[in-house]
C-alpha cells in the first residue's frame, strides 16, 4: 500500500492511496489547480474519491473533480450541504459496503459538528487501512489494520495553556474539544483496538497552534510500538 500525503492542516486535506492497481483519493481540500499540480496532473488516474464530510477543507475541489468524470463518494447529508449533484456523484451510506477497483471500502458514522464519515479499506492483498478524521469519538473497533490515518488534532494541556496565556479564545477550545480528536483520545482509541498487525500509524489534521508534532509522535510510538508518520510535518 502506498500512501501519499497530499495536504493535511486545516488549510486543506488530501491523502492520495494506492494497491499499486487502484488509485483512491481520501479528501480533497485543495483548490483544483493545486490537487492536479500534487498529483502530478494525474486526475484522470484516480479511481473514486471519498469524501468525508462537507467542511471546504475536505471537499473544496469536489466540484472540479464531479466536472472532470471523476466518481466522487459521499453521504447524501454531505451532498445537500455542498450543493453536489450528477452522474459522478455517488452517495454512500454508513455500514454499507462498497468496491472501487480492487478496494472493499465501508464507510461509518463519526462524531463531528456536520455529518462524517470514517473509511475503511481493505484491498486484495489483505490490507487494511482505517481513515478517520474530524471527529470527537468513534464508537467502532476494527480488527486486523494494517494502516492507520487518525486525526491527532490538539492536546488538552495545550489548549489550556493557549486559553490562560490569550492565544486561544475560550469559545474555540470548546469547540475543538466537541468536533476534533485529541491526542488523549488518539490513545484511548488506539488501546481499544487491535494492533497486532498494524505497518503503519499516520497522524494527520494536526492544529497549528494547538499541537506538537515531535511530541504527539513520540507518545504514540511509546504507547504502540509502532512506525508513526506525523503528516506534513
């Protein structure tokens, strides 16, 4: 499995995967003419994009991408708020089962302000990559990953150490806390799952301000014992 970390930060998101067969987009948060410039105007080889939920850092280039053939995967509420309709799109439900090319991926429900949704993917190879992003909680475990892209957001010291010293209002902080995982809960989430086969452990969306990258990796490989890969850092 191949992934490419296009864009990760609250500027834009876009995580390109591959078997080496199929090619699928996680996300894409980036003005067109700059998701064709990372991926090497190479739209057309893109398989099916999969959206997860319809803040413009996630979706930003589905309109390009509906306009330039390219199947777009997304839950009907994400649909609606985005105002996205034609042939290309295709709406997907939670729990339910899809195929893209070589990719089985099911989609779940995450806890975020808007509707989410989480994928998993698991090609004919036996792996398995999870992908979850913008979320508070997830209420699912998953057996058997092998590849692993959560949002590590924020840290609860640091948010309050931003609040007390003016940088972060309060109002943002509560916020943060309500619609985007922490490091705390990161951990709480990765101890609830099974490890055992796991490559790979990406850490993406992390705050500009409210995040240390060195840090959030370190505990993470101390608490897993894995290869952890901190995105666009």
């Amino acid at each position: 499995m191949d992934i490419n970390i296009l864009a990760s930060s609250s500027a834009g998101n876009a995580y390109k995967v591959s078997d080496g067969h199929t090619t699928l987009l996680l996300d894409a948060g980036l003005p067109y003419k700059q998701l064709q410039k990372r991926l090497n105007f190479q739209v057309s080889s893109l398989a099916g994009v999969l959206i997860s939920h319809s803040h413009k850092d996630h979706c930003k280039a589905v309109p390009d991408l509906l306009k330039a053939g390219i199947d777009c995967y997304m839950s009907q509420q994400t649909a609606e708020e985005g105002g996205y309709s034609g042939h290309w799109l295709k709406v997907v439900e939670p729990l339910k089962q899809f195929k893209i090319g070589n990719w089985t991926v099911l989609p779940f429900e995450l806890e975020h302000d808007v509707t989410n949704l989480g994928y998993l993917l698991a090609n004919k190879a036996g792996e398995k990559l999870l992908y979850a992003t913008d979320t508070y909680y997830c209420r699912y475990k998953f057996n058997g990953l092998t590849h692993i892209m959560l949002e590590c957001n924020h840290s609860y010291d640091i948010l309050a150490d931003n609040v007390e010293s003016g940088v972060l209002p309060l109002p943002m902080k509560n916020r943060l806390i309500r619609s985007h995982f922490s490091l705390e809960n990161v951990k709480e989430f990765l101890k609830a799952n099974d490890l055992s086969k796991v490559q790979e452990i990406y850490l993406i969306h992390l705050s500009d301000g409210n995040s240390d990258a060195e840090r959030f990796k370190r505990e993470i490989q101390e608490l897993t014992g894995k290869l952890v890969i901190v995105a666009g850092r």
